[in-house]
C-alpha cells in the first residue's frame, strides 16, 4: 500500500521554530511525537505488506486500520495499525494490546514505585516529566508485571551450604476483608561460602512465629540448602527448636544486641550506663571462662535489684556464648543481627510513607523492588573472609568444603 508522504523539511522548519519559542520537545505535543508516530506507522504497513505476501490460505487483503492512544516518553499520540480480512496480523512493532511503548517507560515507573512513591504520585510525575496521562490501574498492571518474576526469585534453587545465616522479621499493616492487619515480613540474609551476601528469600505470614519459622527453614531445605553452619537470630521463644528440627548440627547464636536491649528495660535511667559497662564486660571477654566470671560479678552486682533481666541472660546463655568457640573476625560477624538489620532500615526508608498497603502482595511487589535495589549495591565480599574461611575450614571440616 501506497504510503502517505511526509513533509521532513516541513517538520524540521516547525521543530526548530518550536523550540526557538519554549515548546516542549516531549509529552502530547512535543516536537518529536509526530516522527515518532510516523516511523512506527511505516514500519506497521511494511510488516502488513510482509504478512500479506506470506498469508496462507491466499487471497487475504488489508481491511481498513484501527487507532489506538500510545504513551510513551516522547509523547502520547494516536497510533494508526493495518488490519487486515482474516484478522490474523500480528503486528510486531507495537502490539496488539500494548499501549505502553518500550520498556524504558515501565522501568521509570517500576523504578519510582520502588522507592516508595504511590500510584497517585507515579501519575502526577509521567504528567509532569512526560506530559503523559496514566491511571492509577495502568500503574497497577505494570507492577503486576514482576509477581512472576518475585515468584521466580522465591522459588529459584539455593547453595547447599551457607556458613552464616541471618533470621529476622519487620513488621507492617496490610488491608485484609475490610480490616487493616499487621502482618510479619520474613527475610533471610546469608553470607555463601564465598563471602558473597545474599537474600534468600521473603515471607508473610500473620505474626512471627516459631512455627512460621519452621515453615521457612523447611522452604529453604527444599530449595536446596542442606546444612548451615551458624545461624544468628533474635531470642524468640522456640526458634532454637525449630533450627535443631530442620538443620541439627547448625550452632545457633542469638543477638547480643537484642539480649542487651531485653535487659535494660529492667533498668531504672539512673543506673542504665554503668549496668551496660557490667554487660560489655561479659559480651567483649576473650574467653568463655572470663565471660562466665563477668556474669558472676555481674549478678553479684545486680542480681538483687534487677533479677528479671539476670535471670534473662543465664536462662539464655547457652544462645548467647556460641560465639566464644570462635575467634575474633567470625566473633564479629555472628554475634549480633545488625547486618540484617541494616536491610531492614533500608527498607523501611521505601515503606515509611506507607499507612498500610492495599494487600499482601502489594507488599512483596515494594519489599521485592527494594531487595533488588539493595542487593545490586552488593558487589564486595565480607572484610577478611579469606581468613574467615581458613579458620571456618579447620572448625568445619567437609561441612566448609562440600561442593555446591
């Protein structure tokens, strides 16, 4: 078919005009949105040309156009697409259904959900950037573009063994039926056997649990992890039973700094600071015999007036000595949650405007986006870990040493 010729000298006088006199280069109206509209019609009619010259059974013809409203960073125009008798054109330069051109426009949008903004804000920014005008359902439909991929990274195939295993929960509000729930959000942080940081994986479930953390481990052993050599975790109760049920040999090291807030909330103001000194003296000893000599001044000291917070660390001490069987730079690594921590402050940076999200999934869709923006950061290995693994290898033996 015959094309309808445009006037080039025509519209270079005009852009260059145009932009002499302030006129947006972009959006509805911008100067360039009439190429573009152009090329992309061209290349429509060459594909319908082509098809046509292939069509089996013969005698198919073109039958008229049909016009659709395109949005893309260069503009929203009207885009004309070839039809033809027998329906069956399937048009490859923009398709069918797509009214989003190029994946450059939902990366932007992706990309700003992903730091936090709402549907509401993500529609006032692609007007004011790119003169375009999109719902807030549009929005949606491009973020449920990634529910594959989340559950693809959910699913995906693990190491067989991580010598360091971070467990802990953050929690947020979720509409459900009507009501506005709290539900907990489970990640796990590891170190692999090269020193390399990684999430594992995310989970909801209604409150934080024993029994849901069981349900994780059991997910993590399913998807290939066999052993774990430490595992840090805070001192929820009967979290250590359900680590012995999935992973027996794993030695587990509950957070100092968790231990440490537990018990100064016993503490009257007035006696906090030298009561930490008493603490820091266990915690920083060099041995697990001077650690169990500093818990005995320590009770001697402050047994009498705060019991409930000495009675806390000698109920959980088991937990909490784990990591004097190591030497200072494991020490260092495992005797704290921080470093899972730190994740969770990043991402409560992206979700702190959030009063509550709309669903569960809602939820992993901007915890999934945050994880990829966090862990693209991660290109180092944790500091001295060609030591670490020396001395993980004499501790561990062929439980290091197993290959993937």
């Amino acid at each position: 078919m015959e094309q309808e010729s445009f006037d080039y000298k025509k519209f270079e006088k005009e852009a260059l005009e145009g932009l002499k006199s302030g006129k947006e280069v972009f959006g509805k109206e911008g100067l360039f949105t009439p190429l573009l509209k152009r090329f992309l019609e061209i290349n429509l009619e060459s594909e319908m040309d082509q098809h046509l010259e292939n069509s089996k059974p013969e005698g198919n013809k073109r039958n008229g156009k049909s016009s659709k409203t395109v949005r893309s960073t260069s503009g929203t125009f009207e885009l004309e697409t070839p039809r033809d008798r027998h329906s069956s054109f399937e048009p490859q330069a923009v398709a069918k259904r797509q009214t989003f051109l190029g994946d450059d426009l939902e990366s932007k949008i992706l990309s700003l959900y992903g730091k936090g903004n709402s549907y509401e804000q993500i529609c006032r920014l692609m007007h004011e950037f790119y003169g375009l005008q999109i719902s807030s359902a549009q929005i949606s439909e491009i973020t449920d573009k990634i529910i594959p991929e989340i559950q693809e990274w959910q699913n995906r195939p693990l190491c067989n063994m991580y010598p360091f295993v971070w467990l802990d929960a953050i929690h947020y509000k979720v509409r459900s039926n009507g009501e506005i729930k709290s539900r907990a959000l489970y990640n796990i942080l590891a170190v692999n056997k090269y020193g390399g940081k990684e999430l594992l994986g995310l989970y909801v479930s209604e409150q934080e649990s024993a029994s849901m953390w069981l349900q994780v481990l059991e997910d993590l052993q399913n998807r290939g992890v066999n052993d774990i050599l430490i595992i840090c975790t805070d001192n929820l109760k009967g979290f250590s039973e359900a680590i012995a049920s999935i992973y027996p040999k794993t030695i587990v090291q509950s957070c100092i700094v968790h231990q440490i807030r537990n018990s100064t909330k016993y503490v009257v103001y007035k006696d906090r600071a030298e009561f930490v000194e008493d603490l820091k003296a266990i915690y920083k000893a060099t041995t697990l015999e001077a650690a169990e000599i500093a818990m005995d001044k320590m009770e001697e000291n402050w047994g009498e007036k705060y019991y409930p917070a000495i009675k806390s660390w000698r109920n959980n001490w088991s937990k909490l000595s784990s990591f004097f069987d190591f030497s200072q730079d494991i020490r260092r690594i495992m005797y704290t949650t921080n470093i899972i921590e730190g994740v969770h402050r990043q991402m409560r940076k992206v979700t702190k405007t959030k009063g509550a999200f709309s669903s569960e999934m809602a939820l992993k869709k901007l915890i999934y986006l945050c994880i990829k923006d966090i862990t693209a950061k991660w290109v180092g290995i944790q500091p001295n870990w060609g030591l670490v693994m020396s001395q993980l290898q004499i501790k561990f033996g062929e439980r290091f040493t197993q290959d993937d």
